[in-house]
C-alpha cells in the first residue's frame, strides 16, 4: 500500500492545498514556472515536506519534472533524478 490509512487524510490535504495553489495562480496569471521554478523537484521537496508522504515520493519526481517540461514546451528528455 503506498499509502495507509494516517497518511490518506494528510495526502488529501497535500491535494487540496496544491489545487488551491493551481486555482490562485491561474487566477493571478502566473505562469508555470513562476509556481514551480526552474527545479521543479526542488519545489516538490520542499511542498511535500509538510505533509506525510508514501513511497511514491521517488517514483514519481522524474514523472513529475518531465510533465512540468512538457507543459513550460521545453525538452523533456532528462536523466532520471529519482536515484
């Protein structure tokens, strides 16, 4: 189980409080990487850092970089950073 029942409740509020950031900023018309930086991973880091966390964390940090790369039009071809 990559979450267990503690960490639901704190996944959520992670999720919801992300959606919140999302909703704020499309509100002010910021763009993508004023949100997240030129590292996204290192935004990550530091927003999961306030909630608990499963073992998805490293997986999906590669995931993660790529899709923001995608959507900012830049290359997504990068090494992977979950090691």
């Amino acid at each position: 189980m990559l979450l267990g029942p503690a960490d639901g409740a704190g996944a959520m509020a992670m999720y919801e409080d992300l959606a919140d950031l999302f909703e704020h900023s499309v509100a002010d018309g910021t763009p993508i990487r004023g949100i997240f930086g030129e590292d996204p991973v290192e935004f990550v880091e530091a927003f999961v850092a306030n909630y608990p966390v499963g073992q998805w964390r490293a997986r999906e940090r590669n995931r993660f970089t790529s899709a923001i790369e995608r959507a900012a039009g830049e290359d997504a071809t990068r090494q992977d950073r979950t090691v």
